[in-house]
C-alpha cells in the first residue's frame, strides 16, 4: 500500500462528479459506475480538468464486485473517503430494481468498506428525503438496519415504484445509524445525506414523470422556491469526510430546501389543513 489516500465514488452522475471535484484534489479517485458510457465520459473529464482518476465498472447490486472495488481501492493507498451516489430512481427504475441497487446495493456498500475501512475512513451514503416519509413497524425497520445483507431481498416488496423507494432510502438510513458503532471501532466514521430535489440527469427525468408537477410545486410552497444543486450535496459531502465532522457519525444530514419540514407541518396532504 502506498502512502496516497484514495477516495472512491460510486456512481458517475451529477452528484458523484460533483463530489469527485470537490474532495478529489490532491488524491487518487476511484470512481465507479454499472455504465460504461458514463464512467468514461466523467473519468475522461475529471482527467482533463486535472484530476488523478481510474474507472472502475462496478454494478453495486452484485456484491462480489462491490468487494472487488473494495479491495481493488484499498491496494491503491488510504481509503480517506467513500462516497455512495449510486442508485435508480422511482421515476424510472422497476421495483426489483430499486430494491436490488438503491436496497441491497447500499448494504453491500457499506459491507464491503468496512472490510477495509481504517482510522480516518469517512464513509457517506446518499440516502434522500424520501426516506423521511417513511412510516415502518419498528419490527420491519429493525430487520431493514440489521438483517445480514444478503437476506434484504428475501423481504417481500412494496407493491409499487414510489413505495419501495421510500422504503430503500429509510433502510439506508436506518442501515448507516446501526452499523456505526462497528465503523467508530476502527477509527472510522459512517452518515447518510439525504437530498431532496436536486438538479440531475435523475431528477429531471423524476420532473417529467406523472408526479413530476407536485415534487416541483413543493419548492415553491415550501418556500425554497428552487431546486438544489449537485455542488451543494457535494459540500455537505465535503463536511462529512473532512477534520470538521469527527464527532459526526451514525446519522443523517437532510438537505431538502425545508421541504420536508413544510410537508409535516404545513402540507394539507399531510397535516389535513
């Protein structure tokens, strides 16, 4: 192992460049995506803009390659910092797809880098919003945070896209508080960020779906009045694995707008005013 400190992130979108570009500098990056067409482009672009970046194609659903580019990270330098942005969309994805990626691909995320986590290792987890909405028997969210990984799609689905999103996002939530504990006795440190609507590729196509017109109303009855950007994920990313957040760990950073905030107390859809 080299003295280097390397910084792997999973999924080569909006909110993975952008985390690449705003904690890469100086660093090995290893930056990974199920899509060939999209690592290329990003790793040829960070390249250009001087970045020290490697490809690596990594589908998260399967976690024989997740523990590949676990392992493949690690024989770079110091894991300083793992970033998990990859994931499928209610908008566009199947239910056993949402499932296996943005359910079971997390667990196997988080698996696979505590294997090889060491003293410094910050580990983030892009949850979302959504998973605030959530409302579980204590039961079913206890097995989502602790049942072994590989048990996770034997629970039986929600009936439909929109459902087991919800339910995938608060499993990563809840998932990341129980396994912080583990993380914390290696020196190490584990949190989801859970944004709401960002500007992506993602989000519009969420914008342009059936429900796309009420997420985009919310903004503006929330009062936030805009969309968020993939920068300012990238900034709370940016608190969470640097020296400012070593008493941070095992929990959630909610970067909606107030979104979710307006929707409990103020939503007539909720709050029944």
């Amino acid at each position: 192992m080299t003295g280097r400190e390397v910084v792997v992130v999973t999924g080569a979108g909006g909110m993975g460049v952008a985390v690449a570009r705003r904690i890469g500098s100086g660093r090995r990056v290893v930056l990974a995506d199920a899509y060939p067409q999209v690592l290329d482009l990003a790793v040829e672009t960070l390249r250009a803009e001087g970045y020290d970046v490697r490809g690596r194609i990594t589908d998260v659903a399967d976690p024989v390659a997740v523990t590949g580019l676990a392992e493949d990270a690690a024989a770079e330098g110091r894991i300083a910092a793992v970033v998990h942005t990859a994931g499928v969309s209610a908008a566009t994805a199947t239910v056993e797809q949402i499932m296996a990626v943005d359910l079971a691909g997390t667990a196997h995320v988080i698996d696979a880098f505590h294997a090889v986590a060491t003293h410094g290792t910050s580990c983030v987890c892009i949850a979302s919003m959504a998973g605030h909405y959530a409302t579980l028997d204590p039961a079913r969210e206890r097995a989502l945070a602790t049942a072994p990984s590989e048990q996770l799609l034997s629970f039986e689905p929600p009936d439909d896209r929109t459902a087991a999103y919800i339910l995938a996002k608060r499993a990563n939530q809840v998932r990341v508080q129980a396994a912080a504990p583990a993380w914390n006795r290696l020196g190490a440190r584990i949190n989801t960020v859970s944004p709401g609507v960002i500007v992506t590729p993602m989000s519009r196509a969420e914008a342009a779906s059936a429900t796309g017109a009420q997420m985009m109303g919310m903004l503006d009855a929330c009062g936030i009045g805009r969309a968020g950007t993939a920068a300012e994920v990238a900034e709370a990313v940016a608190f969470l694995t640097g020296p400012a957040s070593l008493y941070v760990t095992g929990t959630d950073l909610l970067i909606d707008g107030g979104q979710a905030a307006w929707l409990r107390w103020h939503s007539p859809y909720v709050s029944g005013q």
